[in-house]
C-alpha cells in the first residue's frame, strides 16, 4: 500500500504508478521523472508525480510548440527576488493579475502570478472567476499568504488609521490599474466598509507595481495607496495592515516540468528564500510550493 507521505521512496512510487522499481530507476537515469535525493537515497514528492502522471495522459499530451520563458501577472518583492537569484532565466512582464491571465491563455507566458479576491465569497483565485476554467491543463501552486494594506508616509501625518478616513479626510491616493489584484482589492474592502468607490481621491495616473505605488507617495505625489507590507519597508513608509491574501502562480501542466519553473520552486523552498521572506515582513511562505488546484 502506498504511503500517505508527502514524499514517496521507490518502492513505493512503483508501487502507485504500477511499475517495476527497476522501471522508476530507469526513469530517473533519463531524467524523465521528478525527485529528489536525501542522504543517497532516492525520494519522490507525490504532488509532482501526480502531475507528472497528469501530463502523460493518453490524449492529454502537450503541444510541441514551447512557451516563452516569462513570468506574467502581478508583482510580488518576494517572488522577483526569488526569480533573479534561483537563476531561473525567467523574463518578468508583470502588468497586474488580469493581464497575466490573458498572457497565459494566449500562450505568452509561462507562469503568471495572481492574487484576485472573489467579492462574494472572499476566496482567492479560483479558476472559473478567473477566466481559466476551461483549461484543462491549469495548475495552481501557492507562493505566499501576503498582508495588504494602506501605505503612508513615514510617520503617517494625516493620522489615517481606516478606511473611512479615505472619504473623511480626502487624501490623494494612489490607484492600480483596473487589471490588477490590488485594485480589486481596494472595492472589495471598501464595499465591505459600504463605502462609494467614486468618494476617494485619486491621482491622475495609476501606478503599474507595488514599487511604483510606494514611489508615488514616498515621492509625494500621493498620500496613500494600497499595497503590501514589503513594500512599505523596502520604501521607508508607514504600514497600516488592513488584509490578508493569497498570492498564487499559475501555468499549464506541461510547463511544471520545464527548467525554470524547477530551478524556481526548488530554489524557494530553500533557508535563503524562507529566510529573505522573513525579512521583508508581511509574508507568511508556510504552504510555498503546495499545489493548490491541479485540473
């Protein structure tokens, strides 16, 4: 019987697949199946070979056409940090959760970040919201859990400490685009709160990433925006937690696979990511690298 284990030993992964242990070592020596070794001896992460058996299904099988090495979506600190050191040679084109969405159905990118709140149920990132359920090959694997909330000044001048004090005291404030994660966000708080949208204050122009959005108010161009803790760190500026959320990677199956998804995942359930996680604050990476939703 196989073991309940997160990681499953030889015989046991023959045993699940039906196979020979003979067979998984051949496997192995092509490169052909995911594991990992400890201590010389051979383990194999069980949610991985279900994908790997997923994606080796008969009339299931992957086009020949590769996708572009690109990370797509939303911008998560963590998740750029971790890409440039992982050596993953993953391109970034992060232009909020909607595009990426749209990127990953029309094959432009291989993975795509995503943290968009369902306004019913306050649940994250379910496919059918999304716009992926028809994907038959869609993978979701969990970053992080990240705290969200209003950025301000250093030593918060306007004594904001809510919501309300968005309407009440009328500050400029920084918005995302209409695509993004956050901005979504943003109307699903303040419709919790029954305040109007059309009451805030708004620049002219929207910031496109967490960085841009921190820039804009440690530059005085606003007062306040919506963002994550990391940011308000990394910018000097004052933090004031309001949510928090699950920030998701989505790709086909078939890039799960692929060097740089592996290089990727493997590199952040290292000490040195969890490490970095811990630094920038607002993060909890307990579940990093679990699937979440396997189609």
């Amino acid at each position: 019987m196989t073991s309940s284990y997160a990681y499953l030993t030889t015989a046991e992964v023959a045993d699940y697949l039906r196979l020979k242990e003979r067979k998984v070592y051949d496997l192995v020596k092509q490169g052909q199946i995911p594991c990992t070794k400890v201590t010389g001896k051979l383990l194999f992460p069980r949610q991985s070979i279900d994908l790997w058996l997923m994606n080796h299904l008969e009339g299931d099988q992957p086009p020949d056409k590769r996708l572009p090495c690109v990370l797509a979506g939303s911008q998560d600190p963590l998740l750029e940090w971790a890409v440039r050191e992982s050596g993953s040679n993953l391109a970034l084109l992060c232009h909020g959760s909607g595009d990426g969405v749209r990127r990953l159905l029309t094959d432009e990118a291989m993975l795509a970040g995503l943290h968009m709140i369902d306004f019913e149920r306050g649940s994250y990132n379910q496919p059918q919201d999304l716009g992926l359920g028809g994907v038959r090959d869609l993978v979701l694997i969990h970053w992080a859990k990240r705290r969200q909330g209003l950025l301000l000044a250093q030593g918060n001048p306007l004594g904001i400490t809510a919501l309300g004090d968005l309407v009440r005291e009328r500050p400029r404030i920084v918005c995302r685009q209409p695509e993004a994660g956050a901005e979504r966000l943003l109307h699903y708080l303040l419709r919790r709160e029954g305040i109007d949208y059309r009451q805030l204050n708004p620049i002219s122009h929207p910031a496109l990433g967490e960085d841009d959005l921190a820039l804009a108010i440690s530059q005085d161009e606003a007062e306040v925006g919506l963002g994550v803790e990391a940011a308000a760190r990394r910018h000097g500026l004052h933090f004031l937690p309001l949510h928090t959320e699950r920030f998701d990677l989505a790709l086909r199956r078939r890039s799960y696979f692929e060097p740089p998804i592996q290089r990727l995942l493997a590199f952040a359930q290292g000490k040195r990511c969890q490490a970095r996680a811990h630094a920038m604050g607002g993060y909890d990476v307990s579940e990093m690298g679990a699937i979440a939703y396997n189609a």
